[in-house]
C-alpha cells in the first residue's frame, strides 16, 4: 500500500524518488540500521547524495518510536531556523495536525541576546520554553550547535520534556560537541549526526521520513 499524503504528487515524480531510493539502497550494499532506522538514514542520503551518512547518523533506541508517536499526536515541531519551518511539506504536517514553530528573528530575542551577550538560538530556546511549547515538541535543530545545548540544560535544570530531539547542526565551532553532549541522554529520544556534518535539510529529511513511517503506521491500523 502506497503512501498518498507523504508520496510526490505526481506520479513522475514518485518514479523518481522511488528509483533514487532504489539507487541509494543498491550502492549502500550493508549498512546496521534497523529497517524503520534505514528509511530515515536513506532520506537523507537521498537529500544530500552523501553516503557517509550511513554511519554518521545515530539513534536513540527509542528515537523512531518516539518520533511517531509525538507526529501522531499532532507534536509543535520547534526549530533553530526558518529554513527547516519553510523546507517541511504544510500538506503533510497539516495532515498530523502538527505545527511548526521558530523565534530566531523576532525582535525580543535579538535583543535579549544582544543584552546577554549570548546567542539568538539560545535566546529562541528560551523563548519557546516560555511559551511552554517544548514539552512532548520534536525540536529540530539543523544550524545552531548552542541551540542544542541550551535544550541540554534546560532538560537538566527545567525539567523539559521533549519527545525526539533531531540535533543535526552543521560547522566547525560546538557543532561536534553539542550532538555529543545530546548523544549522552538516556531518557530524550534523539537522532544525530556525528561529527561537524549536518544541516537544515538533513533535519528536514529526517522529519519527512518519520511522516512517511507515521502515515504508514496510520494506514496499517486503520
């Protein structure tokens, strides 16, 4: 059975993505994914033609579970940038009832950081905390490394509780470290990439699969 909400609209551009699909799997040959784990690490191969991501990607045990479960219920997604917020198909969120949210440019968290001297990820974090929207959320992180370690302490010193955290920054300054820090967790769900590798579309195709495997899920039950 065939997705109809997660697949391309037209039926070209299912060929396809469906053949790339076929491509990615045949020049991976082996890789130690689980099956659920591979749709999200072929996702993004797919996106990025970069077949080092079969390994650099890493998973909470209950990362993909946990993943479903939170898109199910219609989970805020809370991102670093608006770049993930733009790049993630409405038609599919909408379809979940899940909403996404940012706070990088708003004026409030530009000038907190500017007084604090920190940065507007953190800032943005902040904010959303604020808002109460990070427990239960899937925060999605593709360019901030602080933005992944202020989640970090406000799990330790505020007690939030997101449901999946995709902490996949990219550079050269806190980038590595941070998704380390995030590998750490034992009781948040996360997926990461290792080392200085990553980006918004990383981050955006890994959400796309989850809904891919959510729709299915949903189709399998119904």
């Amino acid at each position: 059975m065939n997705n109809t909400v997660t697949e391309q609209l037209t039926q070209a551009g299912q060929q396809i993505e469906h053949d790339s699909f076929a491509i990615v799997d045949k020049e991976t040959g082996t890789h130690n994914y689980p099956a659920d784990q591979w749709q999200i690490v072929r996702r993004m191969i797919h996106a990025t033609a970069d077949f080092e991501f079969n390994g650099l990607a890493r998973f909470h045990p209950y990362a993909v579970k946990a993943g479903l479960q939170a898109i199910s219920n219609g989970a805020n997604i809370i991102a670093d940038v608006e770049m993930i917020c733009v790049g993630l198909s409405q038609p599919r969120l909408a379809h979940f009832g899940v909403t996404t949210h940012h706070f990088i440019a708003d004026e409030d968290v530009i000038a907190q950081a500017k007084a604090e001297n920190t940065t507007r990820a953190v800032q943005a974090m902040r904010k959303a905390h604020k808002a109460r929207l990070l427990d239960n959320s899937i925060i999605a992180v593709g360019n901030a490394p602080t933005a992944l370690l202020e989640i970090n302490r406000l799990i330790h010193e505020e007690n939030i509780k997101p449901s999946l955290i995709v902490g996949m920054p990219v550079g050269f300054v806190s980038a590595e470290e941070s998704k380390d820090i995030i590998s750490q967790l034992s009781d948040t769900p996360w997926i990461i990439t290792q080392g200085r590798k990553g980006g918004s579309t990383l981050v955006v195709s890994a959400i796309h699969a989850l809904l891919a495997l959510a729709e299915a899920q949903q189709k399998s039950q119904s």
